[in-house]
C-alpha cells in the first residue's frame, strides 16, 4: 500500500521524462553496435581486402583525417590526331583554372603521347612520347595502347605524386577536385555497360574461378580512376596483356567490342586482388545525366541532339546538335550556339565550358592543329 501511494504521488511529467531518457540511451547503444559492426564487416583481419562487393562509400574506420593532402597526378593518353588534340587543349585549359583552388588535391599533367614523336603541342601542355603498339597489332582499335603507354610511361617517367587519375581528353574539370582514392582502395566510377556478371562465360577466360567469385570483378573501366602509383605499377602490365588476349579472341572481341580495354583493366585489376571505391559522382555524361551538382568530371562521349522544343532525339540528328564526332578532323569553331530551351542544365554547362576554353586558348583554330 506504501508503494502505491508513493507512485500516485510521482507527477506525469516525469515519469515522461524518464522514459525517453531510457528510449535514448538505448537507441544511442544500438546504433554504436550496428555502425562498429557494418563497417568492421567490410574489411578483413588485416584491415585491407574488402569482404563485400564493391562499395559505394569508403566506411569511417578507413577515411583519411580531413586535414590530410593526398595529391594526384593527371595522365591521359592521346594521339596526335587533331581530333584528340583539340579536345586535351579543352581538357588542359579546365585543369589549369581548377588546379590551385581551395579542395583540389590536383598535381602534376601528363599528356602520354602514344604516336612515337613529339607534335606540335608540346610547348602548350606538359607531354611525354611513348611508342604505340607494333604496326597492325591494335587492328584499328586504337584504344588498345592505351595501356601500353601507361606500361612504358610509368617505367620510365619521374611522377611525383603518390596517386595516378587516368583520365581521357574528353573529360572536362567541372571543379576542384579531391583525391577520392583511400590508400590501398583506388577510386572509380561504375558504368552501367560494364557487367562482369552478366558476361561470365567470357570473363571467367581472363579471371579463372580459383580467383574467386565474379563480383570482384568491378563494373569499371581504366577511366576515371584515382590509385596508388606502386598499384598502377603492377596492373598495368597486366592489364596490357588482358586487353591483348581479349583482342586475339574473336567471340570476347565481339561481344566487348569498343569497351573491350575497359573489361580488360577491370579483370587485370581483380587478378591483382584490388577492388574500387564505386565514385557516382565521380563523372556524369550528358545527355543521360541532367545535372552537373556535385559531381567533378564532365564527360561528353555521347552526341546531344535536340530539336528547338528542347527535347532529346538521339539516334537522329537533331536541328540543335553538339557531338564531338562532327569534328574529327578539327576543333569545333569559337562560340558554338548554346542548346535551345528546355535542355538539360549538363548539356548548356558543356557548351559554355567548350566556349570558355576555346575563347581563351590562343591560336584556337590555327595551326596549333
């Protein structure tokens, strides 16, 4: 009787209080249970092979403390087309404005020239020849000395930088942009084409079972990718040699085709053991991507064609187009017309983008192509 008393005397209120204190300090509790294990689980005893697939954020117990620099050095294969000259003009001038800006871990530039000898650029933007293939062994895809002039630049180059972006002409900076890459795990953005799993039966040719499963396989391709030099190091022979055998293989080259090389490094990449933090907003490619927000790399391989309405027509030429394939045998001319409205934001920020540096590059269509 004592006891119920007391408790009729204890005010509402606090009886309110109590619990929700108790309801806190549990949910605090279990949350610090679940974080510990989810990203513990993600990484074996030695804290450096990944136990999942590929993941899309780097877990806390593996970040880099945010004060930390960790510069990287651009490189990007070209040949001394005018198509591709025109186009490492674009991507060089986008470097130098973001380069030096609060966020930017952005390094030393490489433009890997894979044509044997020196053109007429060489003053413009920082490059280092290498040869390309022997006569007739790329069978007219050119993207195969890609990774041969990765093999031989990084044997015979002095880099500075710890970490390599690979990156391509047709990539345009849209910002500062940050080393992605976390020590041992090399960044890279996922590309919807790329499905290991979906093309077992050619991968499992190149990356043998005992290797383990598929899924380490990354749905990636050689570009963009931010990794550690001494890693680039190693794959990079193999991943040569892949993309070779992929080529020598007529049902692999037919099925992979113009994203052959792209296979190539993701299993050379495997065969290694390594695995990519999965960057979505490492790159975007108008006109599938409307928007440019948050992400850092531009990249326009796709045509965009609209009609005056503002609505795509892809696959027909449209009446407002800009396709970097219309100028394969020069750059595109000074203030090309912006797209009509109703275009998605990506594709008006190329066009102003593509304006900017061809309005600010000396000697744009002269004889510097």
């Amino acid at each position: 009787m004592i006891g119920r008393k007391a408790m009729a005397h204890i005010s509402p209120l606090l009886l309110v209080l109590l619990s929700l204190g108790f309801f806190f300090a549990t949910y605090n509790f279990l949350t610090m249970v679940i974080h510990n294990r989810a990203t513990t689980a993600l990484v074996d005893e030695s804290g450096r092979h990944l136990l999942s697939d590929p993941i899309i954020e780097m877990p806390e117990n593996v970040r880099k403390p945010k004060n930390a620099k960790s510069p990287f050095h651009v490189a990007l294969t070209a040949t001394d087309a005018p198509y591709s000259k025109w186009q490492c003009r674009i991507m060089y001038y986008w470097y130098k404005k973001n380069k030096d800006l609060p966020g930017s871990e952005m390094g030393g530039f490489t433009r890997i020239l894979h044509s044997g000898s020196p053109d007429n650029l060489m003053d413009e933007i920082p490059t280092f020849v290498v040869d390309p293939l022997p006569a007739g062994l790329d069978r007219g895809y050119v993207v195969l000395n890609r990774p041969w002039a990765f093999v031989q630049w990084l044997e015979k180059a002095t880099i500075e930088e710890d970490y390599i972006l690979m990156a391509e002409p047709d990539h345009i900076f849209l910002r500062p942009m940050p080393n992605l890459a976390h020590g041992d795990y090399p960044a890279a953005f996922p590309f919807f084409y790329i499905r290991p799993a979906q093309n077992e039966k050619l991968v499992r040719k190149y990356y043998p079972e005992e290797y383990g499963p598929v899924t380490n396989v990354d749905p990636i391709g050689n570009s963009p990718v931010i990794i550690k030099k001494d890693m680039l190091e190693k794959i990079a022979p193999t991943w040569m040699n892949v993309s070779l055998k992929m080529k020598d293989d007529p049902e692999t080259d037919k099925v992979f085709g113009w994203v052959l090389e792209m296979y190539a490094y993701a299993v050379a990449s495997a065969l290694h053991g390594v695995q990519h933090i999965l960057q979505k907003d490492f790159m975007l490619q108008p006109p599938w991507d409307l928007e440019t927000t948050k992400k850092f790399i531009l990249h326009y391989t796709y045509g965009c064609d609209y009609n005056l309405k503002g609505e795509l027509t892809y696959g027909k030429i449209g009446e407002w187009r800009f396709d970097k394939r219309s100028f394969l045998r020069g750059p595109p001319p000074r203030n090309l017309s912006l797209p009509p409205p109703g275009v998605p934001e990506s594709v008006v920020t190329l066009v102003k983008m593509v304006n900017e540096a061809t309005a600010n590059i000396p000697h744009w269509d002269s004889e510097k192509i």
